[in-house]
C-alpha cells in the first residue's frame, strides 16, 4: 500500500501536528507500507535523513500560520502515484490542494483534523466562520473519510455536512520513547527555589480560554494553609492580564512566569511538579495531560467535553470556570496520596490503552484498509 503524507508543516518545524505526521510516517514505513511525504520548505533548506521520500515545495505567503503553497499545484501529478492521500489540518490550503487533486485523479483521500481552530480575535473569527462553511466545508466533503480528534470535534464536522458514517475518531498519541523519565531534576528545584514547596505546573498557550487567570485565584484560595507554588511554562497575550492578576493578589512569591523554557527543563518541570493543573475553558485533546501521565502526575482539569470525553477517570475535573472547586481539588490531590496514586495508575493505563503509538497508528491502518476494500 502506497501512503502519501500531506501536511503544511514537518519537522524540522516544530509543532504537534508536524510530529504526529512525522511519527505516523516512521510507523507506516517501518510496518512495511510506500510512504512519501508532501510538504513546504519550512524552515527553508529543511533537510532530514529518512528512509522514505520527503518533498518540499516553496511556502508562499503566510496567513494565519497557513502556507499559501501555491506550488503545491505542480505535485498534483506526483499525488497520483499513491493509493491513499492522508491530508493533514482541514484548515490547511495544503489540504484544499489535494481536496483539488482528488477531483482529478479520484484517489482515496483522508483529511484528518487535528482539533478545531479556536480564533484569538474578532477578525480571525470572520475569516474561520466564512472558511468553514465554504472551502473546509468543500475540502471535507472531497474526503473519502475524515478523521476527528474527539467526538466533539466530530459532531461540528458533521454540522458542516459530512456524513457521520464518513467520520472516524483517533486521537493523538504519545511516545514514551521522547522523552527522559530519569532526568535529574535538583537543579530545577534550586534554580528556583522549589524545595519544601508544593508545586502545581500549567504548560500552554497563555490566552483567555487556557484559563490561567482562574487558576491563580484558585492558588490564592490554596495558599492559605499550604507552601504552594504555581509554574507557569509558555508565552501569549494573555499573560501581561495574569502577571498582573499576581500582583494585585499578592501571589509573586507563590507564582513563578518561566516562559518558553528548552525541552529539558521541561522535562525537569514535570519531574518537579506535585499537581498538573489544566485550566482550560475551551480546548482539545492536549499532549500536556498525556505528558504529565508519563510523568506520573495527577491531573485537575475543568470538566468541560473534550477533557471528560477521554479523562472523566483519570483526572479530578471540576465544573467549568468554578474557581472555589478547583482549588477545593488541587488541595485534596496535595493532601490525599490515595487519590494520587488511583489516579496517576489510571492515567498510565489509559496511555497504554488509548494513546500509545501501536494502538492508534493500528486504527489508522484499519482505515486505510477498509478504505480500498470499498
């Protein structure tokens, strides 16, 4: 079986989308399937020593982070070459390109979403409303099959007329082989003065939906009988209102802004961490949770679908936006050790169960499978 790999991004460029499209390849190539990689040359002279083809066109213009690769056009011929064109991000005019070519060479193709784009202002959310129900919604219906992250994410793809028969849900998946369980982590802890603390981490985006600003109140609300202290590792417009927030409540000793830290202290973050926090208002299935899984760390999350979808067991979730609640749980998670290890155990198995890189690159071939067998 020939497999033809479409996505605007690939490593070297950094980006969950780009490595799940990276690491599918490697699986695909290694089980024995043709793989070729279709993408933009970006970063420019991108190069990597893979045993499968990997093309790169020049990325025209960028809108919105979406390369107007209008060369791709001339790959149109290239595509016909494979049985099944897997089209990564419906947003991408990469994947207009191929919905284009599918039209020309009838070949099997897959959109597969990588979550729903969540607009940070007025104007992106005009551009998304007016794309999504004309070129996506075009783009999605070319498909043979798209694939959704969550059943949330289906159920807007189905609104925008997709038949549901046509849609199958895979989420993403999480090598442990990425990352260093073992590191050492003391330095982390005197770097910023960690010891006899407890530590809640949040890593993300730090924009309004992420919620960061609830959960500095909820560390207000925590502090009162405990030595707690929040990191916050990532970088938005939101945090100037966060820092901010600290300050009026008095929390600069109890909340410390690391920013885009390298993947190592990263790492040593997770090592360090007592409580992973995920405040999020709005979000989809995010690689952070299964992260801090591998690191056997307890997770508090607002309840909200996507996140009670896959982890209402292995994570305390608390109604959306309840500040009072949150904190109640991230102080029962520093205080009860038995409801630590439930859930950290939890957490491991449904990493094996659900998100491990055999189970979720297996359902995927399945597609592909049942795809040519009509």
């Amino acid at each position: 079986m020939k497999i033809l790999m479409v996505t605007p991004y690939f490593p070297p460029h950094v980006g969950g989308m780009e490595n799940f499209a990276y690491k599918l390849s490697n699986r695909l190539y290694e089980a024995g399937f043709e793989v070729g990689v279709l993408t933009t040359a970006i970063p420019l002279n991108a190069q990597l020593n893979l045993p499968y083809q990997v093309r790169r066109v020049k990325p025209g213009i960028v809108v919105m982070r979406n390369p107007l690769a209008f060369s791709l056009l001339n790959e149109i011929d290239y595509m016909k070459r494979f049985d099944i064109i897997h089209a990564h991000d419906e947003h991408a005019f990469t994947t207009n390109i191929v919905a284009l070519a599918k039209r020309k060479h009838k070949k099997a193709l897959i959109v597969h979403s990588h979550g729903l784009f969540y607009p940070e202002s007025v104007l992106e959310a005009l551009v998304m409303h007016i794309y999504n129900r004309t070129l996506g919604k075009w783009s999605l219906k070319s498909a043979d099959r798209v694939i959704a992250l969550s059943r949330n994410d289906a159920k807007f793809i189905e609104k925008l007329g997709i038949k549901k028969e046509n849609i199958e849900i895979v989420p993403n998946a999480i090598d442990p082989a990425d990352y260093e369980t073992n590191i050492d982590y003391y330095d982390f802890i005197e770097k910023y003065g960690l010891d006899g603390w407890k530590v809640v981490l949040y890593v993300g985006a730090i924009i309004k939906r992420k919620g960061l600003n609830l959960l500095i109140k909820a560390i207000d609300l925590v502090r009162e009988n405990l030595k707690i202290k929040l990191l916050v590792i990532g970088e938005g417009k939101f945090k100037k209102k966060c820092e901010k927030l600290v300050k009026e409540l008095k929390l600069q000793e109890n909340v410390i802004f690391l920013g885009r830290v390298p993947r190592e202290e990263l790492l040593k973050a997770y090592k360090t961490t007592d409580v992973f926090a995920l405040p999020s208002l709005v979000e989809g299935v995010p690689t952070v949770v299964l992260e801090a899984y591998l690191y056997g760390k307890p997770v508090v999350a607002f309840k909200i679908p996507e996140i009670a979808e896959y982890f209402s067991n292995s994570a305390l979730l608390v109604p959306p936006g309840d500040v009072a609640e949150l904190a109640s749980a991230i102080r029962e998670l520093l205080e009860n050790p038995k409801k630590v290890f439930s859930l950290v155990e939890k957490g491991r198995e449904l990493l094996k169960k659900t998100f491990s890189w055999d189970k979720v690159a297996g359902d995927i071939v399945k597609i592909y499978e049942n795809l040519l067998r009509g």
